[in-house]
C-alpha cells in the first residue's frame, strides 16, 4: 500500500491515505515533527506534509532530489522546514515472521523425521539373522502365485529360477494367474510343465479396478497348498527361497512372513534412483516389521497362510483399491493374528525385482504406490508417511523461496545436510545387508530428485487417475 500525507491536524498529527502503489527498497519513513514521531512501513510513492513542502515519488529512476535518492539508497537522513525524513533499511517485518514460522515448521518436522529414522536404525540394530540349520527338513506345502499382465520378456527367467528351487517338488506347487495379457505371455507359461495357467478372463466378466487382488484371489482358489507365496512376473527367486520360509512357520508359526527385495543392477540415472529410494523402503520394512511398529512389505516376496487369508475375508472391504495387495492385507491379518507376523532377515531369500526403464513409469508406479497412503487401517504407518510428505513438502517450498529470499537456501542447505547424515546412519548397513554399499556414493546427490519426487507422486497418488500396464486406474 502507498500513502499521500496531507495536512498535519496538529502537532505530530498526520492524515495517511491510500495513493498508488509501486515496488521500491523495503523499509520503513520515519517523520519527525514537532518532535512527535510516526512510522509508515512498506512502499512510499508521495509525501506532501504542513508548510506546502511536496517530495516527488522516489521511485528509483524518476528524477527526485539527489540528497533524497542518495538517501533512500544508503540510508540516512533529510531535513527541510523543520520537518525530519529518516530512511531506516530493514527486513519486513511480516517476511520475518513468516520466515520465523517457517522455521520453526522445518526444525520441528526435521527433529522428529531424525527420531524417526534413528529408531528405523536401532530398530535394524535388534534384528536376529534367520539361520536354517543344514539338518533342517521342511513339510510345508507351498503353492507359489505369480500374477502376469503382458510379461512375455520376463517371466520365462522368473519361472527358471523357481525350477531350480531348492525344495521338495511334491510340497510346491506354481500357479501363473494370466491378467488379460495383450502379448505371448500365456505361451511362454505353457512351455514349462509343471506350472498352472489360471486365465482371469475365465473370471473376471466386467471391469474392476483392481485385477491384481482379484487375480490373486483366484490363484488362491484354485492352491492346494497350505501357505501362499507370492511373486511378481519380473522377479528372480533364491535357490532356498521356500526353505526359509518353511523354517520360520515350522518354528515360529508364522501366519504372514514379509521378505527382502532389491532392484537388479542398473547403470541410468532413474535407475540408480529407484535403487536407492527401494533400498531405504526395504531397510524401513525390515526396521518396522522385525519391531512390530507398523505393517509393510512388499508383494514380491510374501508369504502367508492360506487359513490367514480366509479368516480375513481376503481382500474384501480394500478389493476396490486399486493397489495395496500386499500392505493392506498384511494388516488385517496383523489385526487378526496378532504376535504371527515376521521378517525373514536373510540374505538368502532376497528377491530380485526389475527397476523401471524411464521416469514416466517410475513415476506411475510410485503413484500407484501412494495411492493406498490414506488407505491404511494402520495409522501408525499413516503418520509415519504424513511426517516424511510434509517434511518434503516444506524442504521444497524453501528451494522454490530461495529464489525470492536467497538466505533461505541456508537453511534449507543445513537441513539437507542434518537429513542426509541422518539417513546414511540408517542406511549404510542396509546397504551392507543388500550388498549395495557402491550406491551410496550417489545418494546425497540425489537428494533434492527425492523430495521433488515424494511431493509430486504423494499428491498425484491422492488427487488424480493414473495409468499402469495400460489401464486407466482410478
């Protein structure tokens, strides 16, 4: 807002009215008058006061009295008919409170995003290494389920690692559930005789949202074994994937077993980011499950009950969501079992899993993936991923405001700083765990990629449709 001064009304009196208003030095006029004292803070366009003194606009620029220009520029003082003009550079006072606020958001979030991440690492610290003695022989009848839509390049390596399964051939059973392949899917399945070709569009007669959960479903239907494994097409398996498992329920009488997975090697760019995002997703699963803090894993390597399953309803009340076969499962068999659920913490079932080939696909698959966010029956982990969005959220406001107020890189740079450290605490011996160490040299700068992307794909996941496998998912 500007103002015109016009006549005074009395001694140290003065009348403000709004005039035009236009971009100059923040800061604020000081009037001395009769020794009275009055401060007008933002943008002065004219000044007119008692004894017919006038003060043209002192926009930078227009012609204006030297002394008055030099003044605003350098500060100081101007004095003319008794009446006192001081200029006084200073930060708006509205910017500091903001810029206050703002910071007090960012120590705050960052404070309990680091306890967070500190717990995630003592929590790592307590997890016991599962250890299947040589001795050991397993009597579990698995059947192993792999969902597949338009996976003609992968699946034939993913069903040759199953075959090569260090485990009893009559207590595995493999079922390939065919979600409306478009491509040779179903004839590269038929060409290995000891897997079942489940078509879902035997199944399935009008369109749903998730075909996952139900092409899952239907693999159960059809499994005659007593535990459920599940996989994805694009995967490779350990030779003693099954033993593992086998050793945990005999032992532990597992109703739900989460697993590792890691991405295969990669040299580009998004898929070193993918690498790196999947592993700390990984170390966090491992981290919250072994403690029992909150339900995640992944469906590439899941294992569970098929009486868990049925006790549960299935998928029913979340089989309208479009993902969230695996989390959202797990916690209503948590719920229903509870104290049956574990991490099988060995290298020696880790599950290999494709990273995407470009951003886009990254993109939609971490939007599908976000989608179920406010899904979760389990508001431990909702509140887990609200602190790590608007921690984000805030870290990339900072970077769009530095271009506004540079000082605020700053802070944003010591907040970057106090994250990473804070993260790598956590994930060095992650990395140790996935054999991944190399990756981390990269992670500090991929950084700010993380936090554009946490943003994008969190809101994006919540407000809007998205496409995968070539579907139009709601």
């Amino acid at each position: 807002m500007s103002y015109n001064f016009v006549q005074g009304l009395g001694p140290g009196s003065f009348t403000a009215l709004p005039g035009r208003s236009a971009n100059l030095l923040s800061g604020s006029i000081q009037i001395l008058f009769n020794n009275a004292t009055q401060t007008m803070s933002g943008t002065i366009t004219d000044l007119r006061f008692p004894f017919g003194v006038y003060l043209p606009r002192y926009i930078a620029g227009n012609s204006q009295p030297l002394a008055l220009n030099s003044l605003l520029q350098a500060g100081g003082s101007f004095r003319k008919h008794n009446i006192s003009f001081k200029f006084i550079k200073e930060k708006k006072q509205q910017f500091l409170f903001c810029s206050m606020l703002w910071l007090i958001a960012v120590i705050i979030l960052l404070f309990l995003y680091c306890v967070l991440i500190l717990l995630y690492r003592f929590w790592w610290g307590r997890l016991q290494p599962v250890q299947v003695p040589p001795s050991f022989k397993p009597s579990v009848h698995f059947t192993v389920l792999i969902p597949a839509r338009n996976e003609e390049q992968t699946i034939a390596a993913c069903l040759q690692s199953i075959e090569q399964l260090n485990y009893p051939k009559h207590l595995l059973e493999v079922n390939v559930i065919d979600d409306f392949s478009e491509d040779a899917t179903t004839a590269v399945v038929q060409q290995f005789n000891n897997v079942r070709l489940i078509q879902l569009k035997d199944v399935v007669k009008e369109k749903i949202n998730s075909y996952k959960k139900k092409a899952i479903e239907t693999g159960i239907e059809a499994a005659t074994g007593d535990y459920i494994v599940t996989t994805d097409a694009d995967c490779i398996v350990p030779n003693n994937w099954l033993l593992y498992f086998a050793w945990l329920i005999e032992k532990k009488q597992a109703e739900f077993i989460a697993a590792p997975v890691a991405m295969k090697e990669a040299s580009s760019f998004i898929k070193l980011f993918q690498s790196l995002d999947f592993l700390s997703l990984q170390g966090i699963t491992a981290a919250s499950v072994g403690a029992g803090f909150h339900s995640m894993c992944n469906g590439a390597n899941l294992c569970y009950s098929k009486k868990a399953f049925t006790a549960v309803d299935g998928f029913k009340e979340v089989d309208h969501i479009a993902s969230g076969d695996d989390m959202l499962l797990m916690h209503k068999i948590h719920k229903r079992f509870p104290g049956k659920i574990a991490y099988c913490h060995s290298a020696e079932s880790i599950v290999l899993t494709n990273p995407v080939e470009t951003v886009g696909e990254f993109f939609r698959q971490r939007i599908r993936w976000a989608s179920k966010a406010d899904k979760y029956d389990d508001k431990r982990i909702f509140w887990a991923l609200l602190l790590v969005y608007l921690l984000n959220v805030f870290l990339l406001a900072l970077l769009v405001a530095g271009f506004f107020k540079p000082p605020l890189w700053i802070l944003l740079m010591a907040s970057l700083l106090i994250k990473t450290i804070v993260e790598l605490i956590f994930l060095i011996p992650v990395a140790g765990f996935f054999n991944k160490r190399y990756l981390l040299f990269w992670f500090p700068f991929m950084q700010p990629f993380h936090i554009v992307y946490t943003v994008v794909a969190g809101w994006l996941g919540k407000f809007s449709n998205y496409s995968w496998k070539g579907r139009e998912v709601k």
